[in-house]
C-alpha cells in the first residue's frame, strides 16, 4: 500500500505511452507538502523522463498541497514538461509542428488560495483551447474552499476543454461546450475515497467534439460494503455470509486488491453477541486469515457492527413508560421534516469544525441513518433488564 498511489500513476503514464497521447495535463496536489517526500518526487522525474523520450508534452499546476511555495528538491525535469506558474501562462499544442490546441492555466502560489484564480483565465485563439486549474468548483463543501469558482465563470472563459483538481472521484462536471472534468486521484487515499480511481482519456476530433473516456489505474480499490444480517441467528452463518459477500467484492475488483470495510446492519438476532469486546475485531481477523496479502487481495480494513436490536418495538411503543415516550419521538424524527432539521441543527457544531469537513456532509439518508442509530442505542440503554 505504500507504493500504491506510484504504482497508480506509473499506470498513467503507461497508459499516455499506449495510447500516443499529444500530452499529460496534472492538475494538482502531485505530492504532499507536508511529507517534503523525495522519492515522490524523483518518481515524477522519471515518469515525466520517460514522457519526454515517446515525445509526449506534460503540462503542471500545483494545488493546495503542493504549492510553488513548497518546492523543496531542485530536481531537473525535461524540456518537455511545462510547471506553469502563479500568473496565467498560455503554452502552444503541437502535432508534427502543427498547431493543434493551446494549455492555459496558473498554480497555487501559496497552500491557502482564496481568490478566484478562473476569472484570470481567457481562452486565446486556438483550434482546442485548454484550461488547467486546480479549484473549488460550486462551494463543494466537503472539499476546502480554495480558489473558489462557479460554472458561469468557466463558462464566461471560452475554452474548450477545462481539465480540474482538487476533488479526489472522477467526475465529468459538463460533457460538452465546455467539457468541464475532474479526473480525481490515480489511487484512493484512505475509506472515504471508495470506487474506481484513474484518469480520463480524452479524444478530440476535428469538429472540437470530445470523447473522455475514465481508465481507472488505482494499484487497490477501497470498498464499503453493507451486509443485512437480519435473518442471521448462528455464528457460522455470519461468517459464511461474510465470505460469500467477499467473494463478490473480489469478482467486482477485477484482481485488484480491495481493502473493505464491512458494516453489519439490520435488527440482529446476533446483535447482542456482538456488543461483546472485540467480536469485530475477531471477525476481521478470522476474514483476513484466508488472503493471500503479498498479491491482489480482498482485506478487510474493519467490521463495524452498525446492528440493531430485536425487540418488540410495537408493543413498547404502545406502553406508557419512558421507553413508549422515546419510541414515538424517534419515530416522529424519522418522519416529521421539522424533526429532521432539529437533528441537524444539533450537529451543527460539530460538522462545522475544521477537522470535519470533507469527512461527512449529511443528507436526509444521513440525517435518517443517525437518527435511527441514536434510537437504536436508546432502546439499548432503555429496555427492561432480562429484555
């Protein structure tokens, strides 16, 4: 794992080989700051080397985690690798010493970019004319709020093609007119960065219309998986669902290794068996016995038991204690909007933190989900002893 995100990008360099592609736009956050990780940089030496001998152009900004700022090794990189800098730069697109398309672009100067660094951005006269930023685009609020920018901006800009970083998934933001992309991150980081990560593949033909094809190039694939354990009432079975749900995970994967967190959810006949200490952890352990971890892999990250009691919960909720009360006032939160908000107003504080963000935004499922596992847990502490 710890050559994973190399390995990811060594694939996409690979692949520009493969392909013959006319260059390699990074938008970003190459490297961490922070780690000042000379290896990492030396890999991009040699990836950027190894463009240059096939006569493949690479076009550089830095983001937030790398800025120009941060530079730490004066490593020397080929004529052919183009880092632009903190004002906007134009940079001309050749096949064959024809003219086929224009890169503009700027990087971060400094970690922490408030202002909004598209509006500097004009498309020149170009037969395709590209736009490389690293950005916030629409105030996602699960990402930092640097270089922030909106849709009409980019729109206003007259490019044909805007290549983004800073989000960490893949997603094709507008197809055409312009096509706006964030190609994500070649390998997912960390639980939070499930599903396929790669780049995109872009074809353009003659009448400017564009082809983005995502390849994904993660060395692992993180994966959560949720398992309904409702209708489990033994041990074994548990585990032999496990494994079965795996074993999908593994055809899913395609002979990656995936590194799978499991949530155990439903109102359990095993639900209180495992309450005990370290049951999960066991259960993760006994799953993980069975790989093979010096090749492609299903490993489980964690089992977390996310279980709810199996109780009555009708006939409690008909009685007339403070159980009966509590029952009523979850399900009213379940299903009353007012009730919903309350709860997210209650949150608040919390999901306002620095440390929070990015980490969890909650929707109504969201806000459903913990309303239903804080009702959960006061039926726990709230039900009759022997119950």
């Amino acid at each position: 794992m710890r050559d994973a995100t190399l390995t990811a990008f060594r694939r996409v360099v690979d692949l520009c080989l493969a392909e013959g592609v006319d260059c390699l736009l990074l938008a970003g956050d190459l490297t961490t700051a922070a780690e000042k990780s000379l290896r990492a940089q030396l890999e991009l030496q040699k990836a950027l080397q190894r463009l240059a001998e096939a006569g493949i152009e690479a076009f550089l900004v830095t983001g937030n985690h790398d800025p120009l700022s941060s530079r730490s090794a004066a490593l020397r990189w080929p004529p052919t690798a183009h880092l632009l800098g903190p004002e906007p730069e134009h940079h001309e697109l050749r096949r064959g010493g024809e003219l086929i398309g224009t890169v503009s672009g700027l990087s971060h100067a400094k970690p922490e970019v408030r202002e909004n660094l598209a509006q500097g951005l004009q498309a020149p006269a170009s037969p395709f004319a590209i736009a490389l930023l690293h950005c916030n685009l629409g105030g996602r609020a699960t990402h930092e709020p640097y270089a922030p920018c909106s849709l009409d901006d980019l729109l206003n800009s007259r490019f044909d093609y805007w290549a983004l970083g800073h989000v960490h998934a893949p997603e094709i933001v507008r197809a055409a007119n312009p096509t706006i992309v964030y190609a994500g991150s070649p390998q997912g980081l960390d639980i939070n960065e499930t599903g396929p990560h790669g780049c995109y593949h872009v074809v353009v033909d003659d009448a400017r219309l564009v082809q983005a094809r995502f390849v994904e190039t993660s060395a692992a694939r993180w994966c959560a998986v949720r398992v309904d354990v409702a209708e489990v009432d033994r041990e074994q079975a548990l585990v032999d669902l496990l494994r079965e749900r795996l074993g999908q995970v593994r055809d899913e994967v395609a002979g990656r290794t995936a590194l799978v967190r499991v949530r155990l959810e439903g109102r359990a006949p095993l639900h209180g068996w495992l309450q005990g200490a370290q049951r999960c952890t066991d259960l993760a352990e006994e799953l993980r016995d069975a790989e093979d971890p010096t090749g492609p892999c299903v490993w489980v990250e964690s089992v977390v038991d996310d279980t709810r009691p199996l109780v009555d919960l009708e006939r409690h909720r008909a009685g007339q204690d403070l159980l009966a009360d509590f029952l009523r006032a979850a399900e009213q939160a379940e299903i009353e909007p007012e009730a919903r908000a309350a709860v997210r107003a209650a949150l608040q504080p919390l999901l306002d933190r620095r440390e929070m963000r990015g980490v969890w935004e909650p929707d109504d499922a969201g806000l459903l989900q913990v309303v239903r596992r804080a009702a959960d847990l006061g039926v726990d502490l709230l039900l009759p002893e022997g119950e």
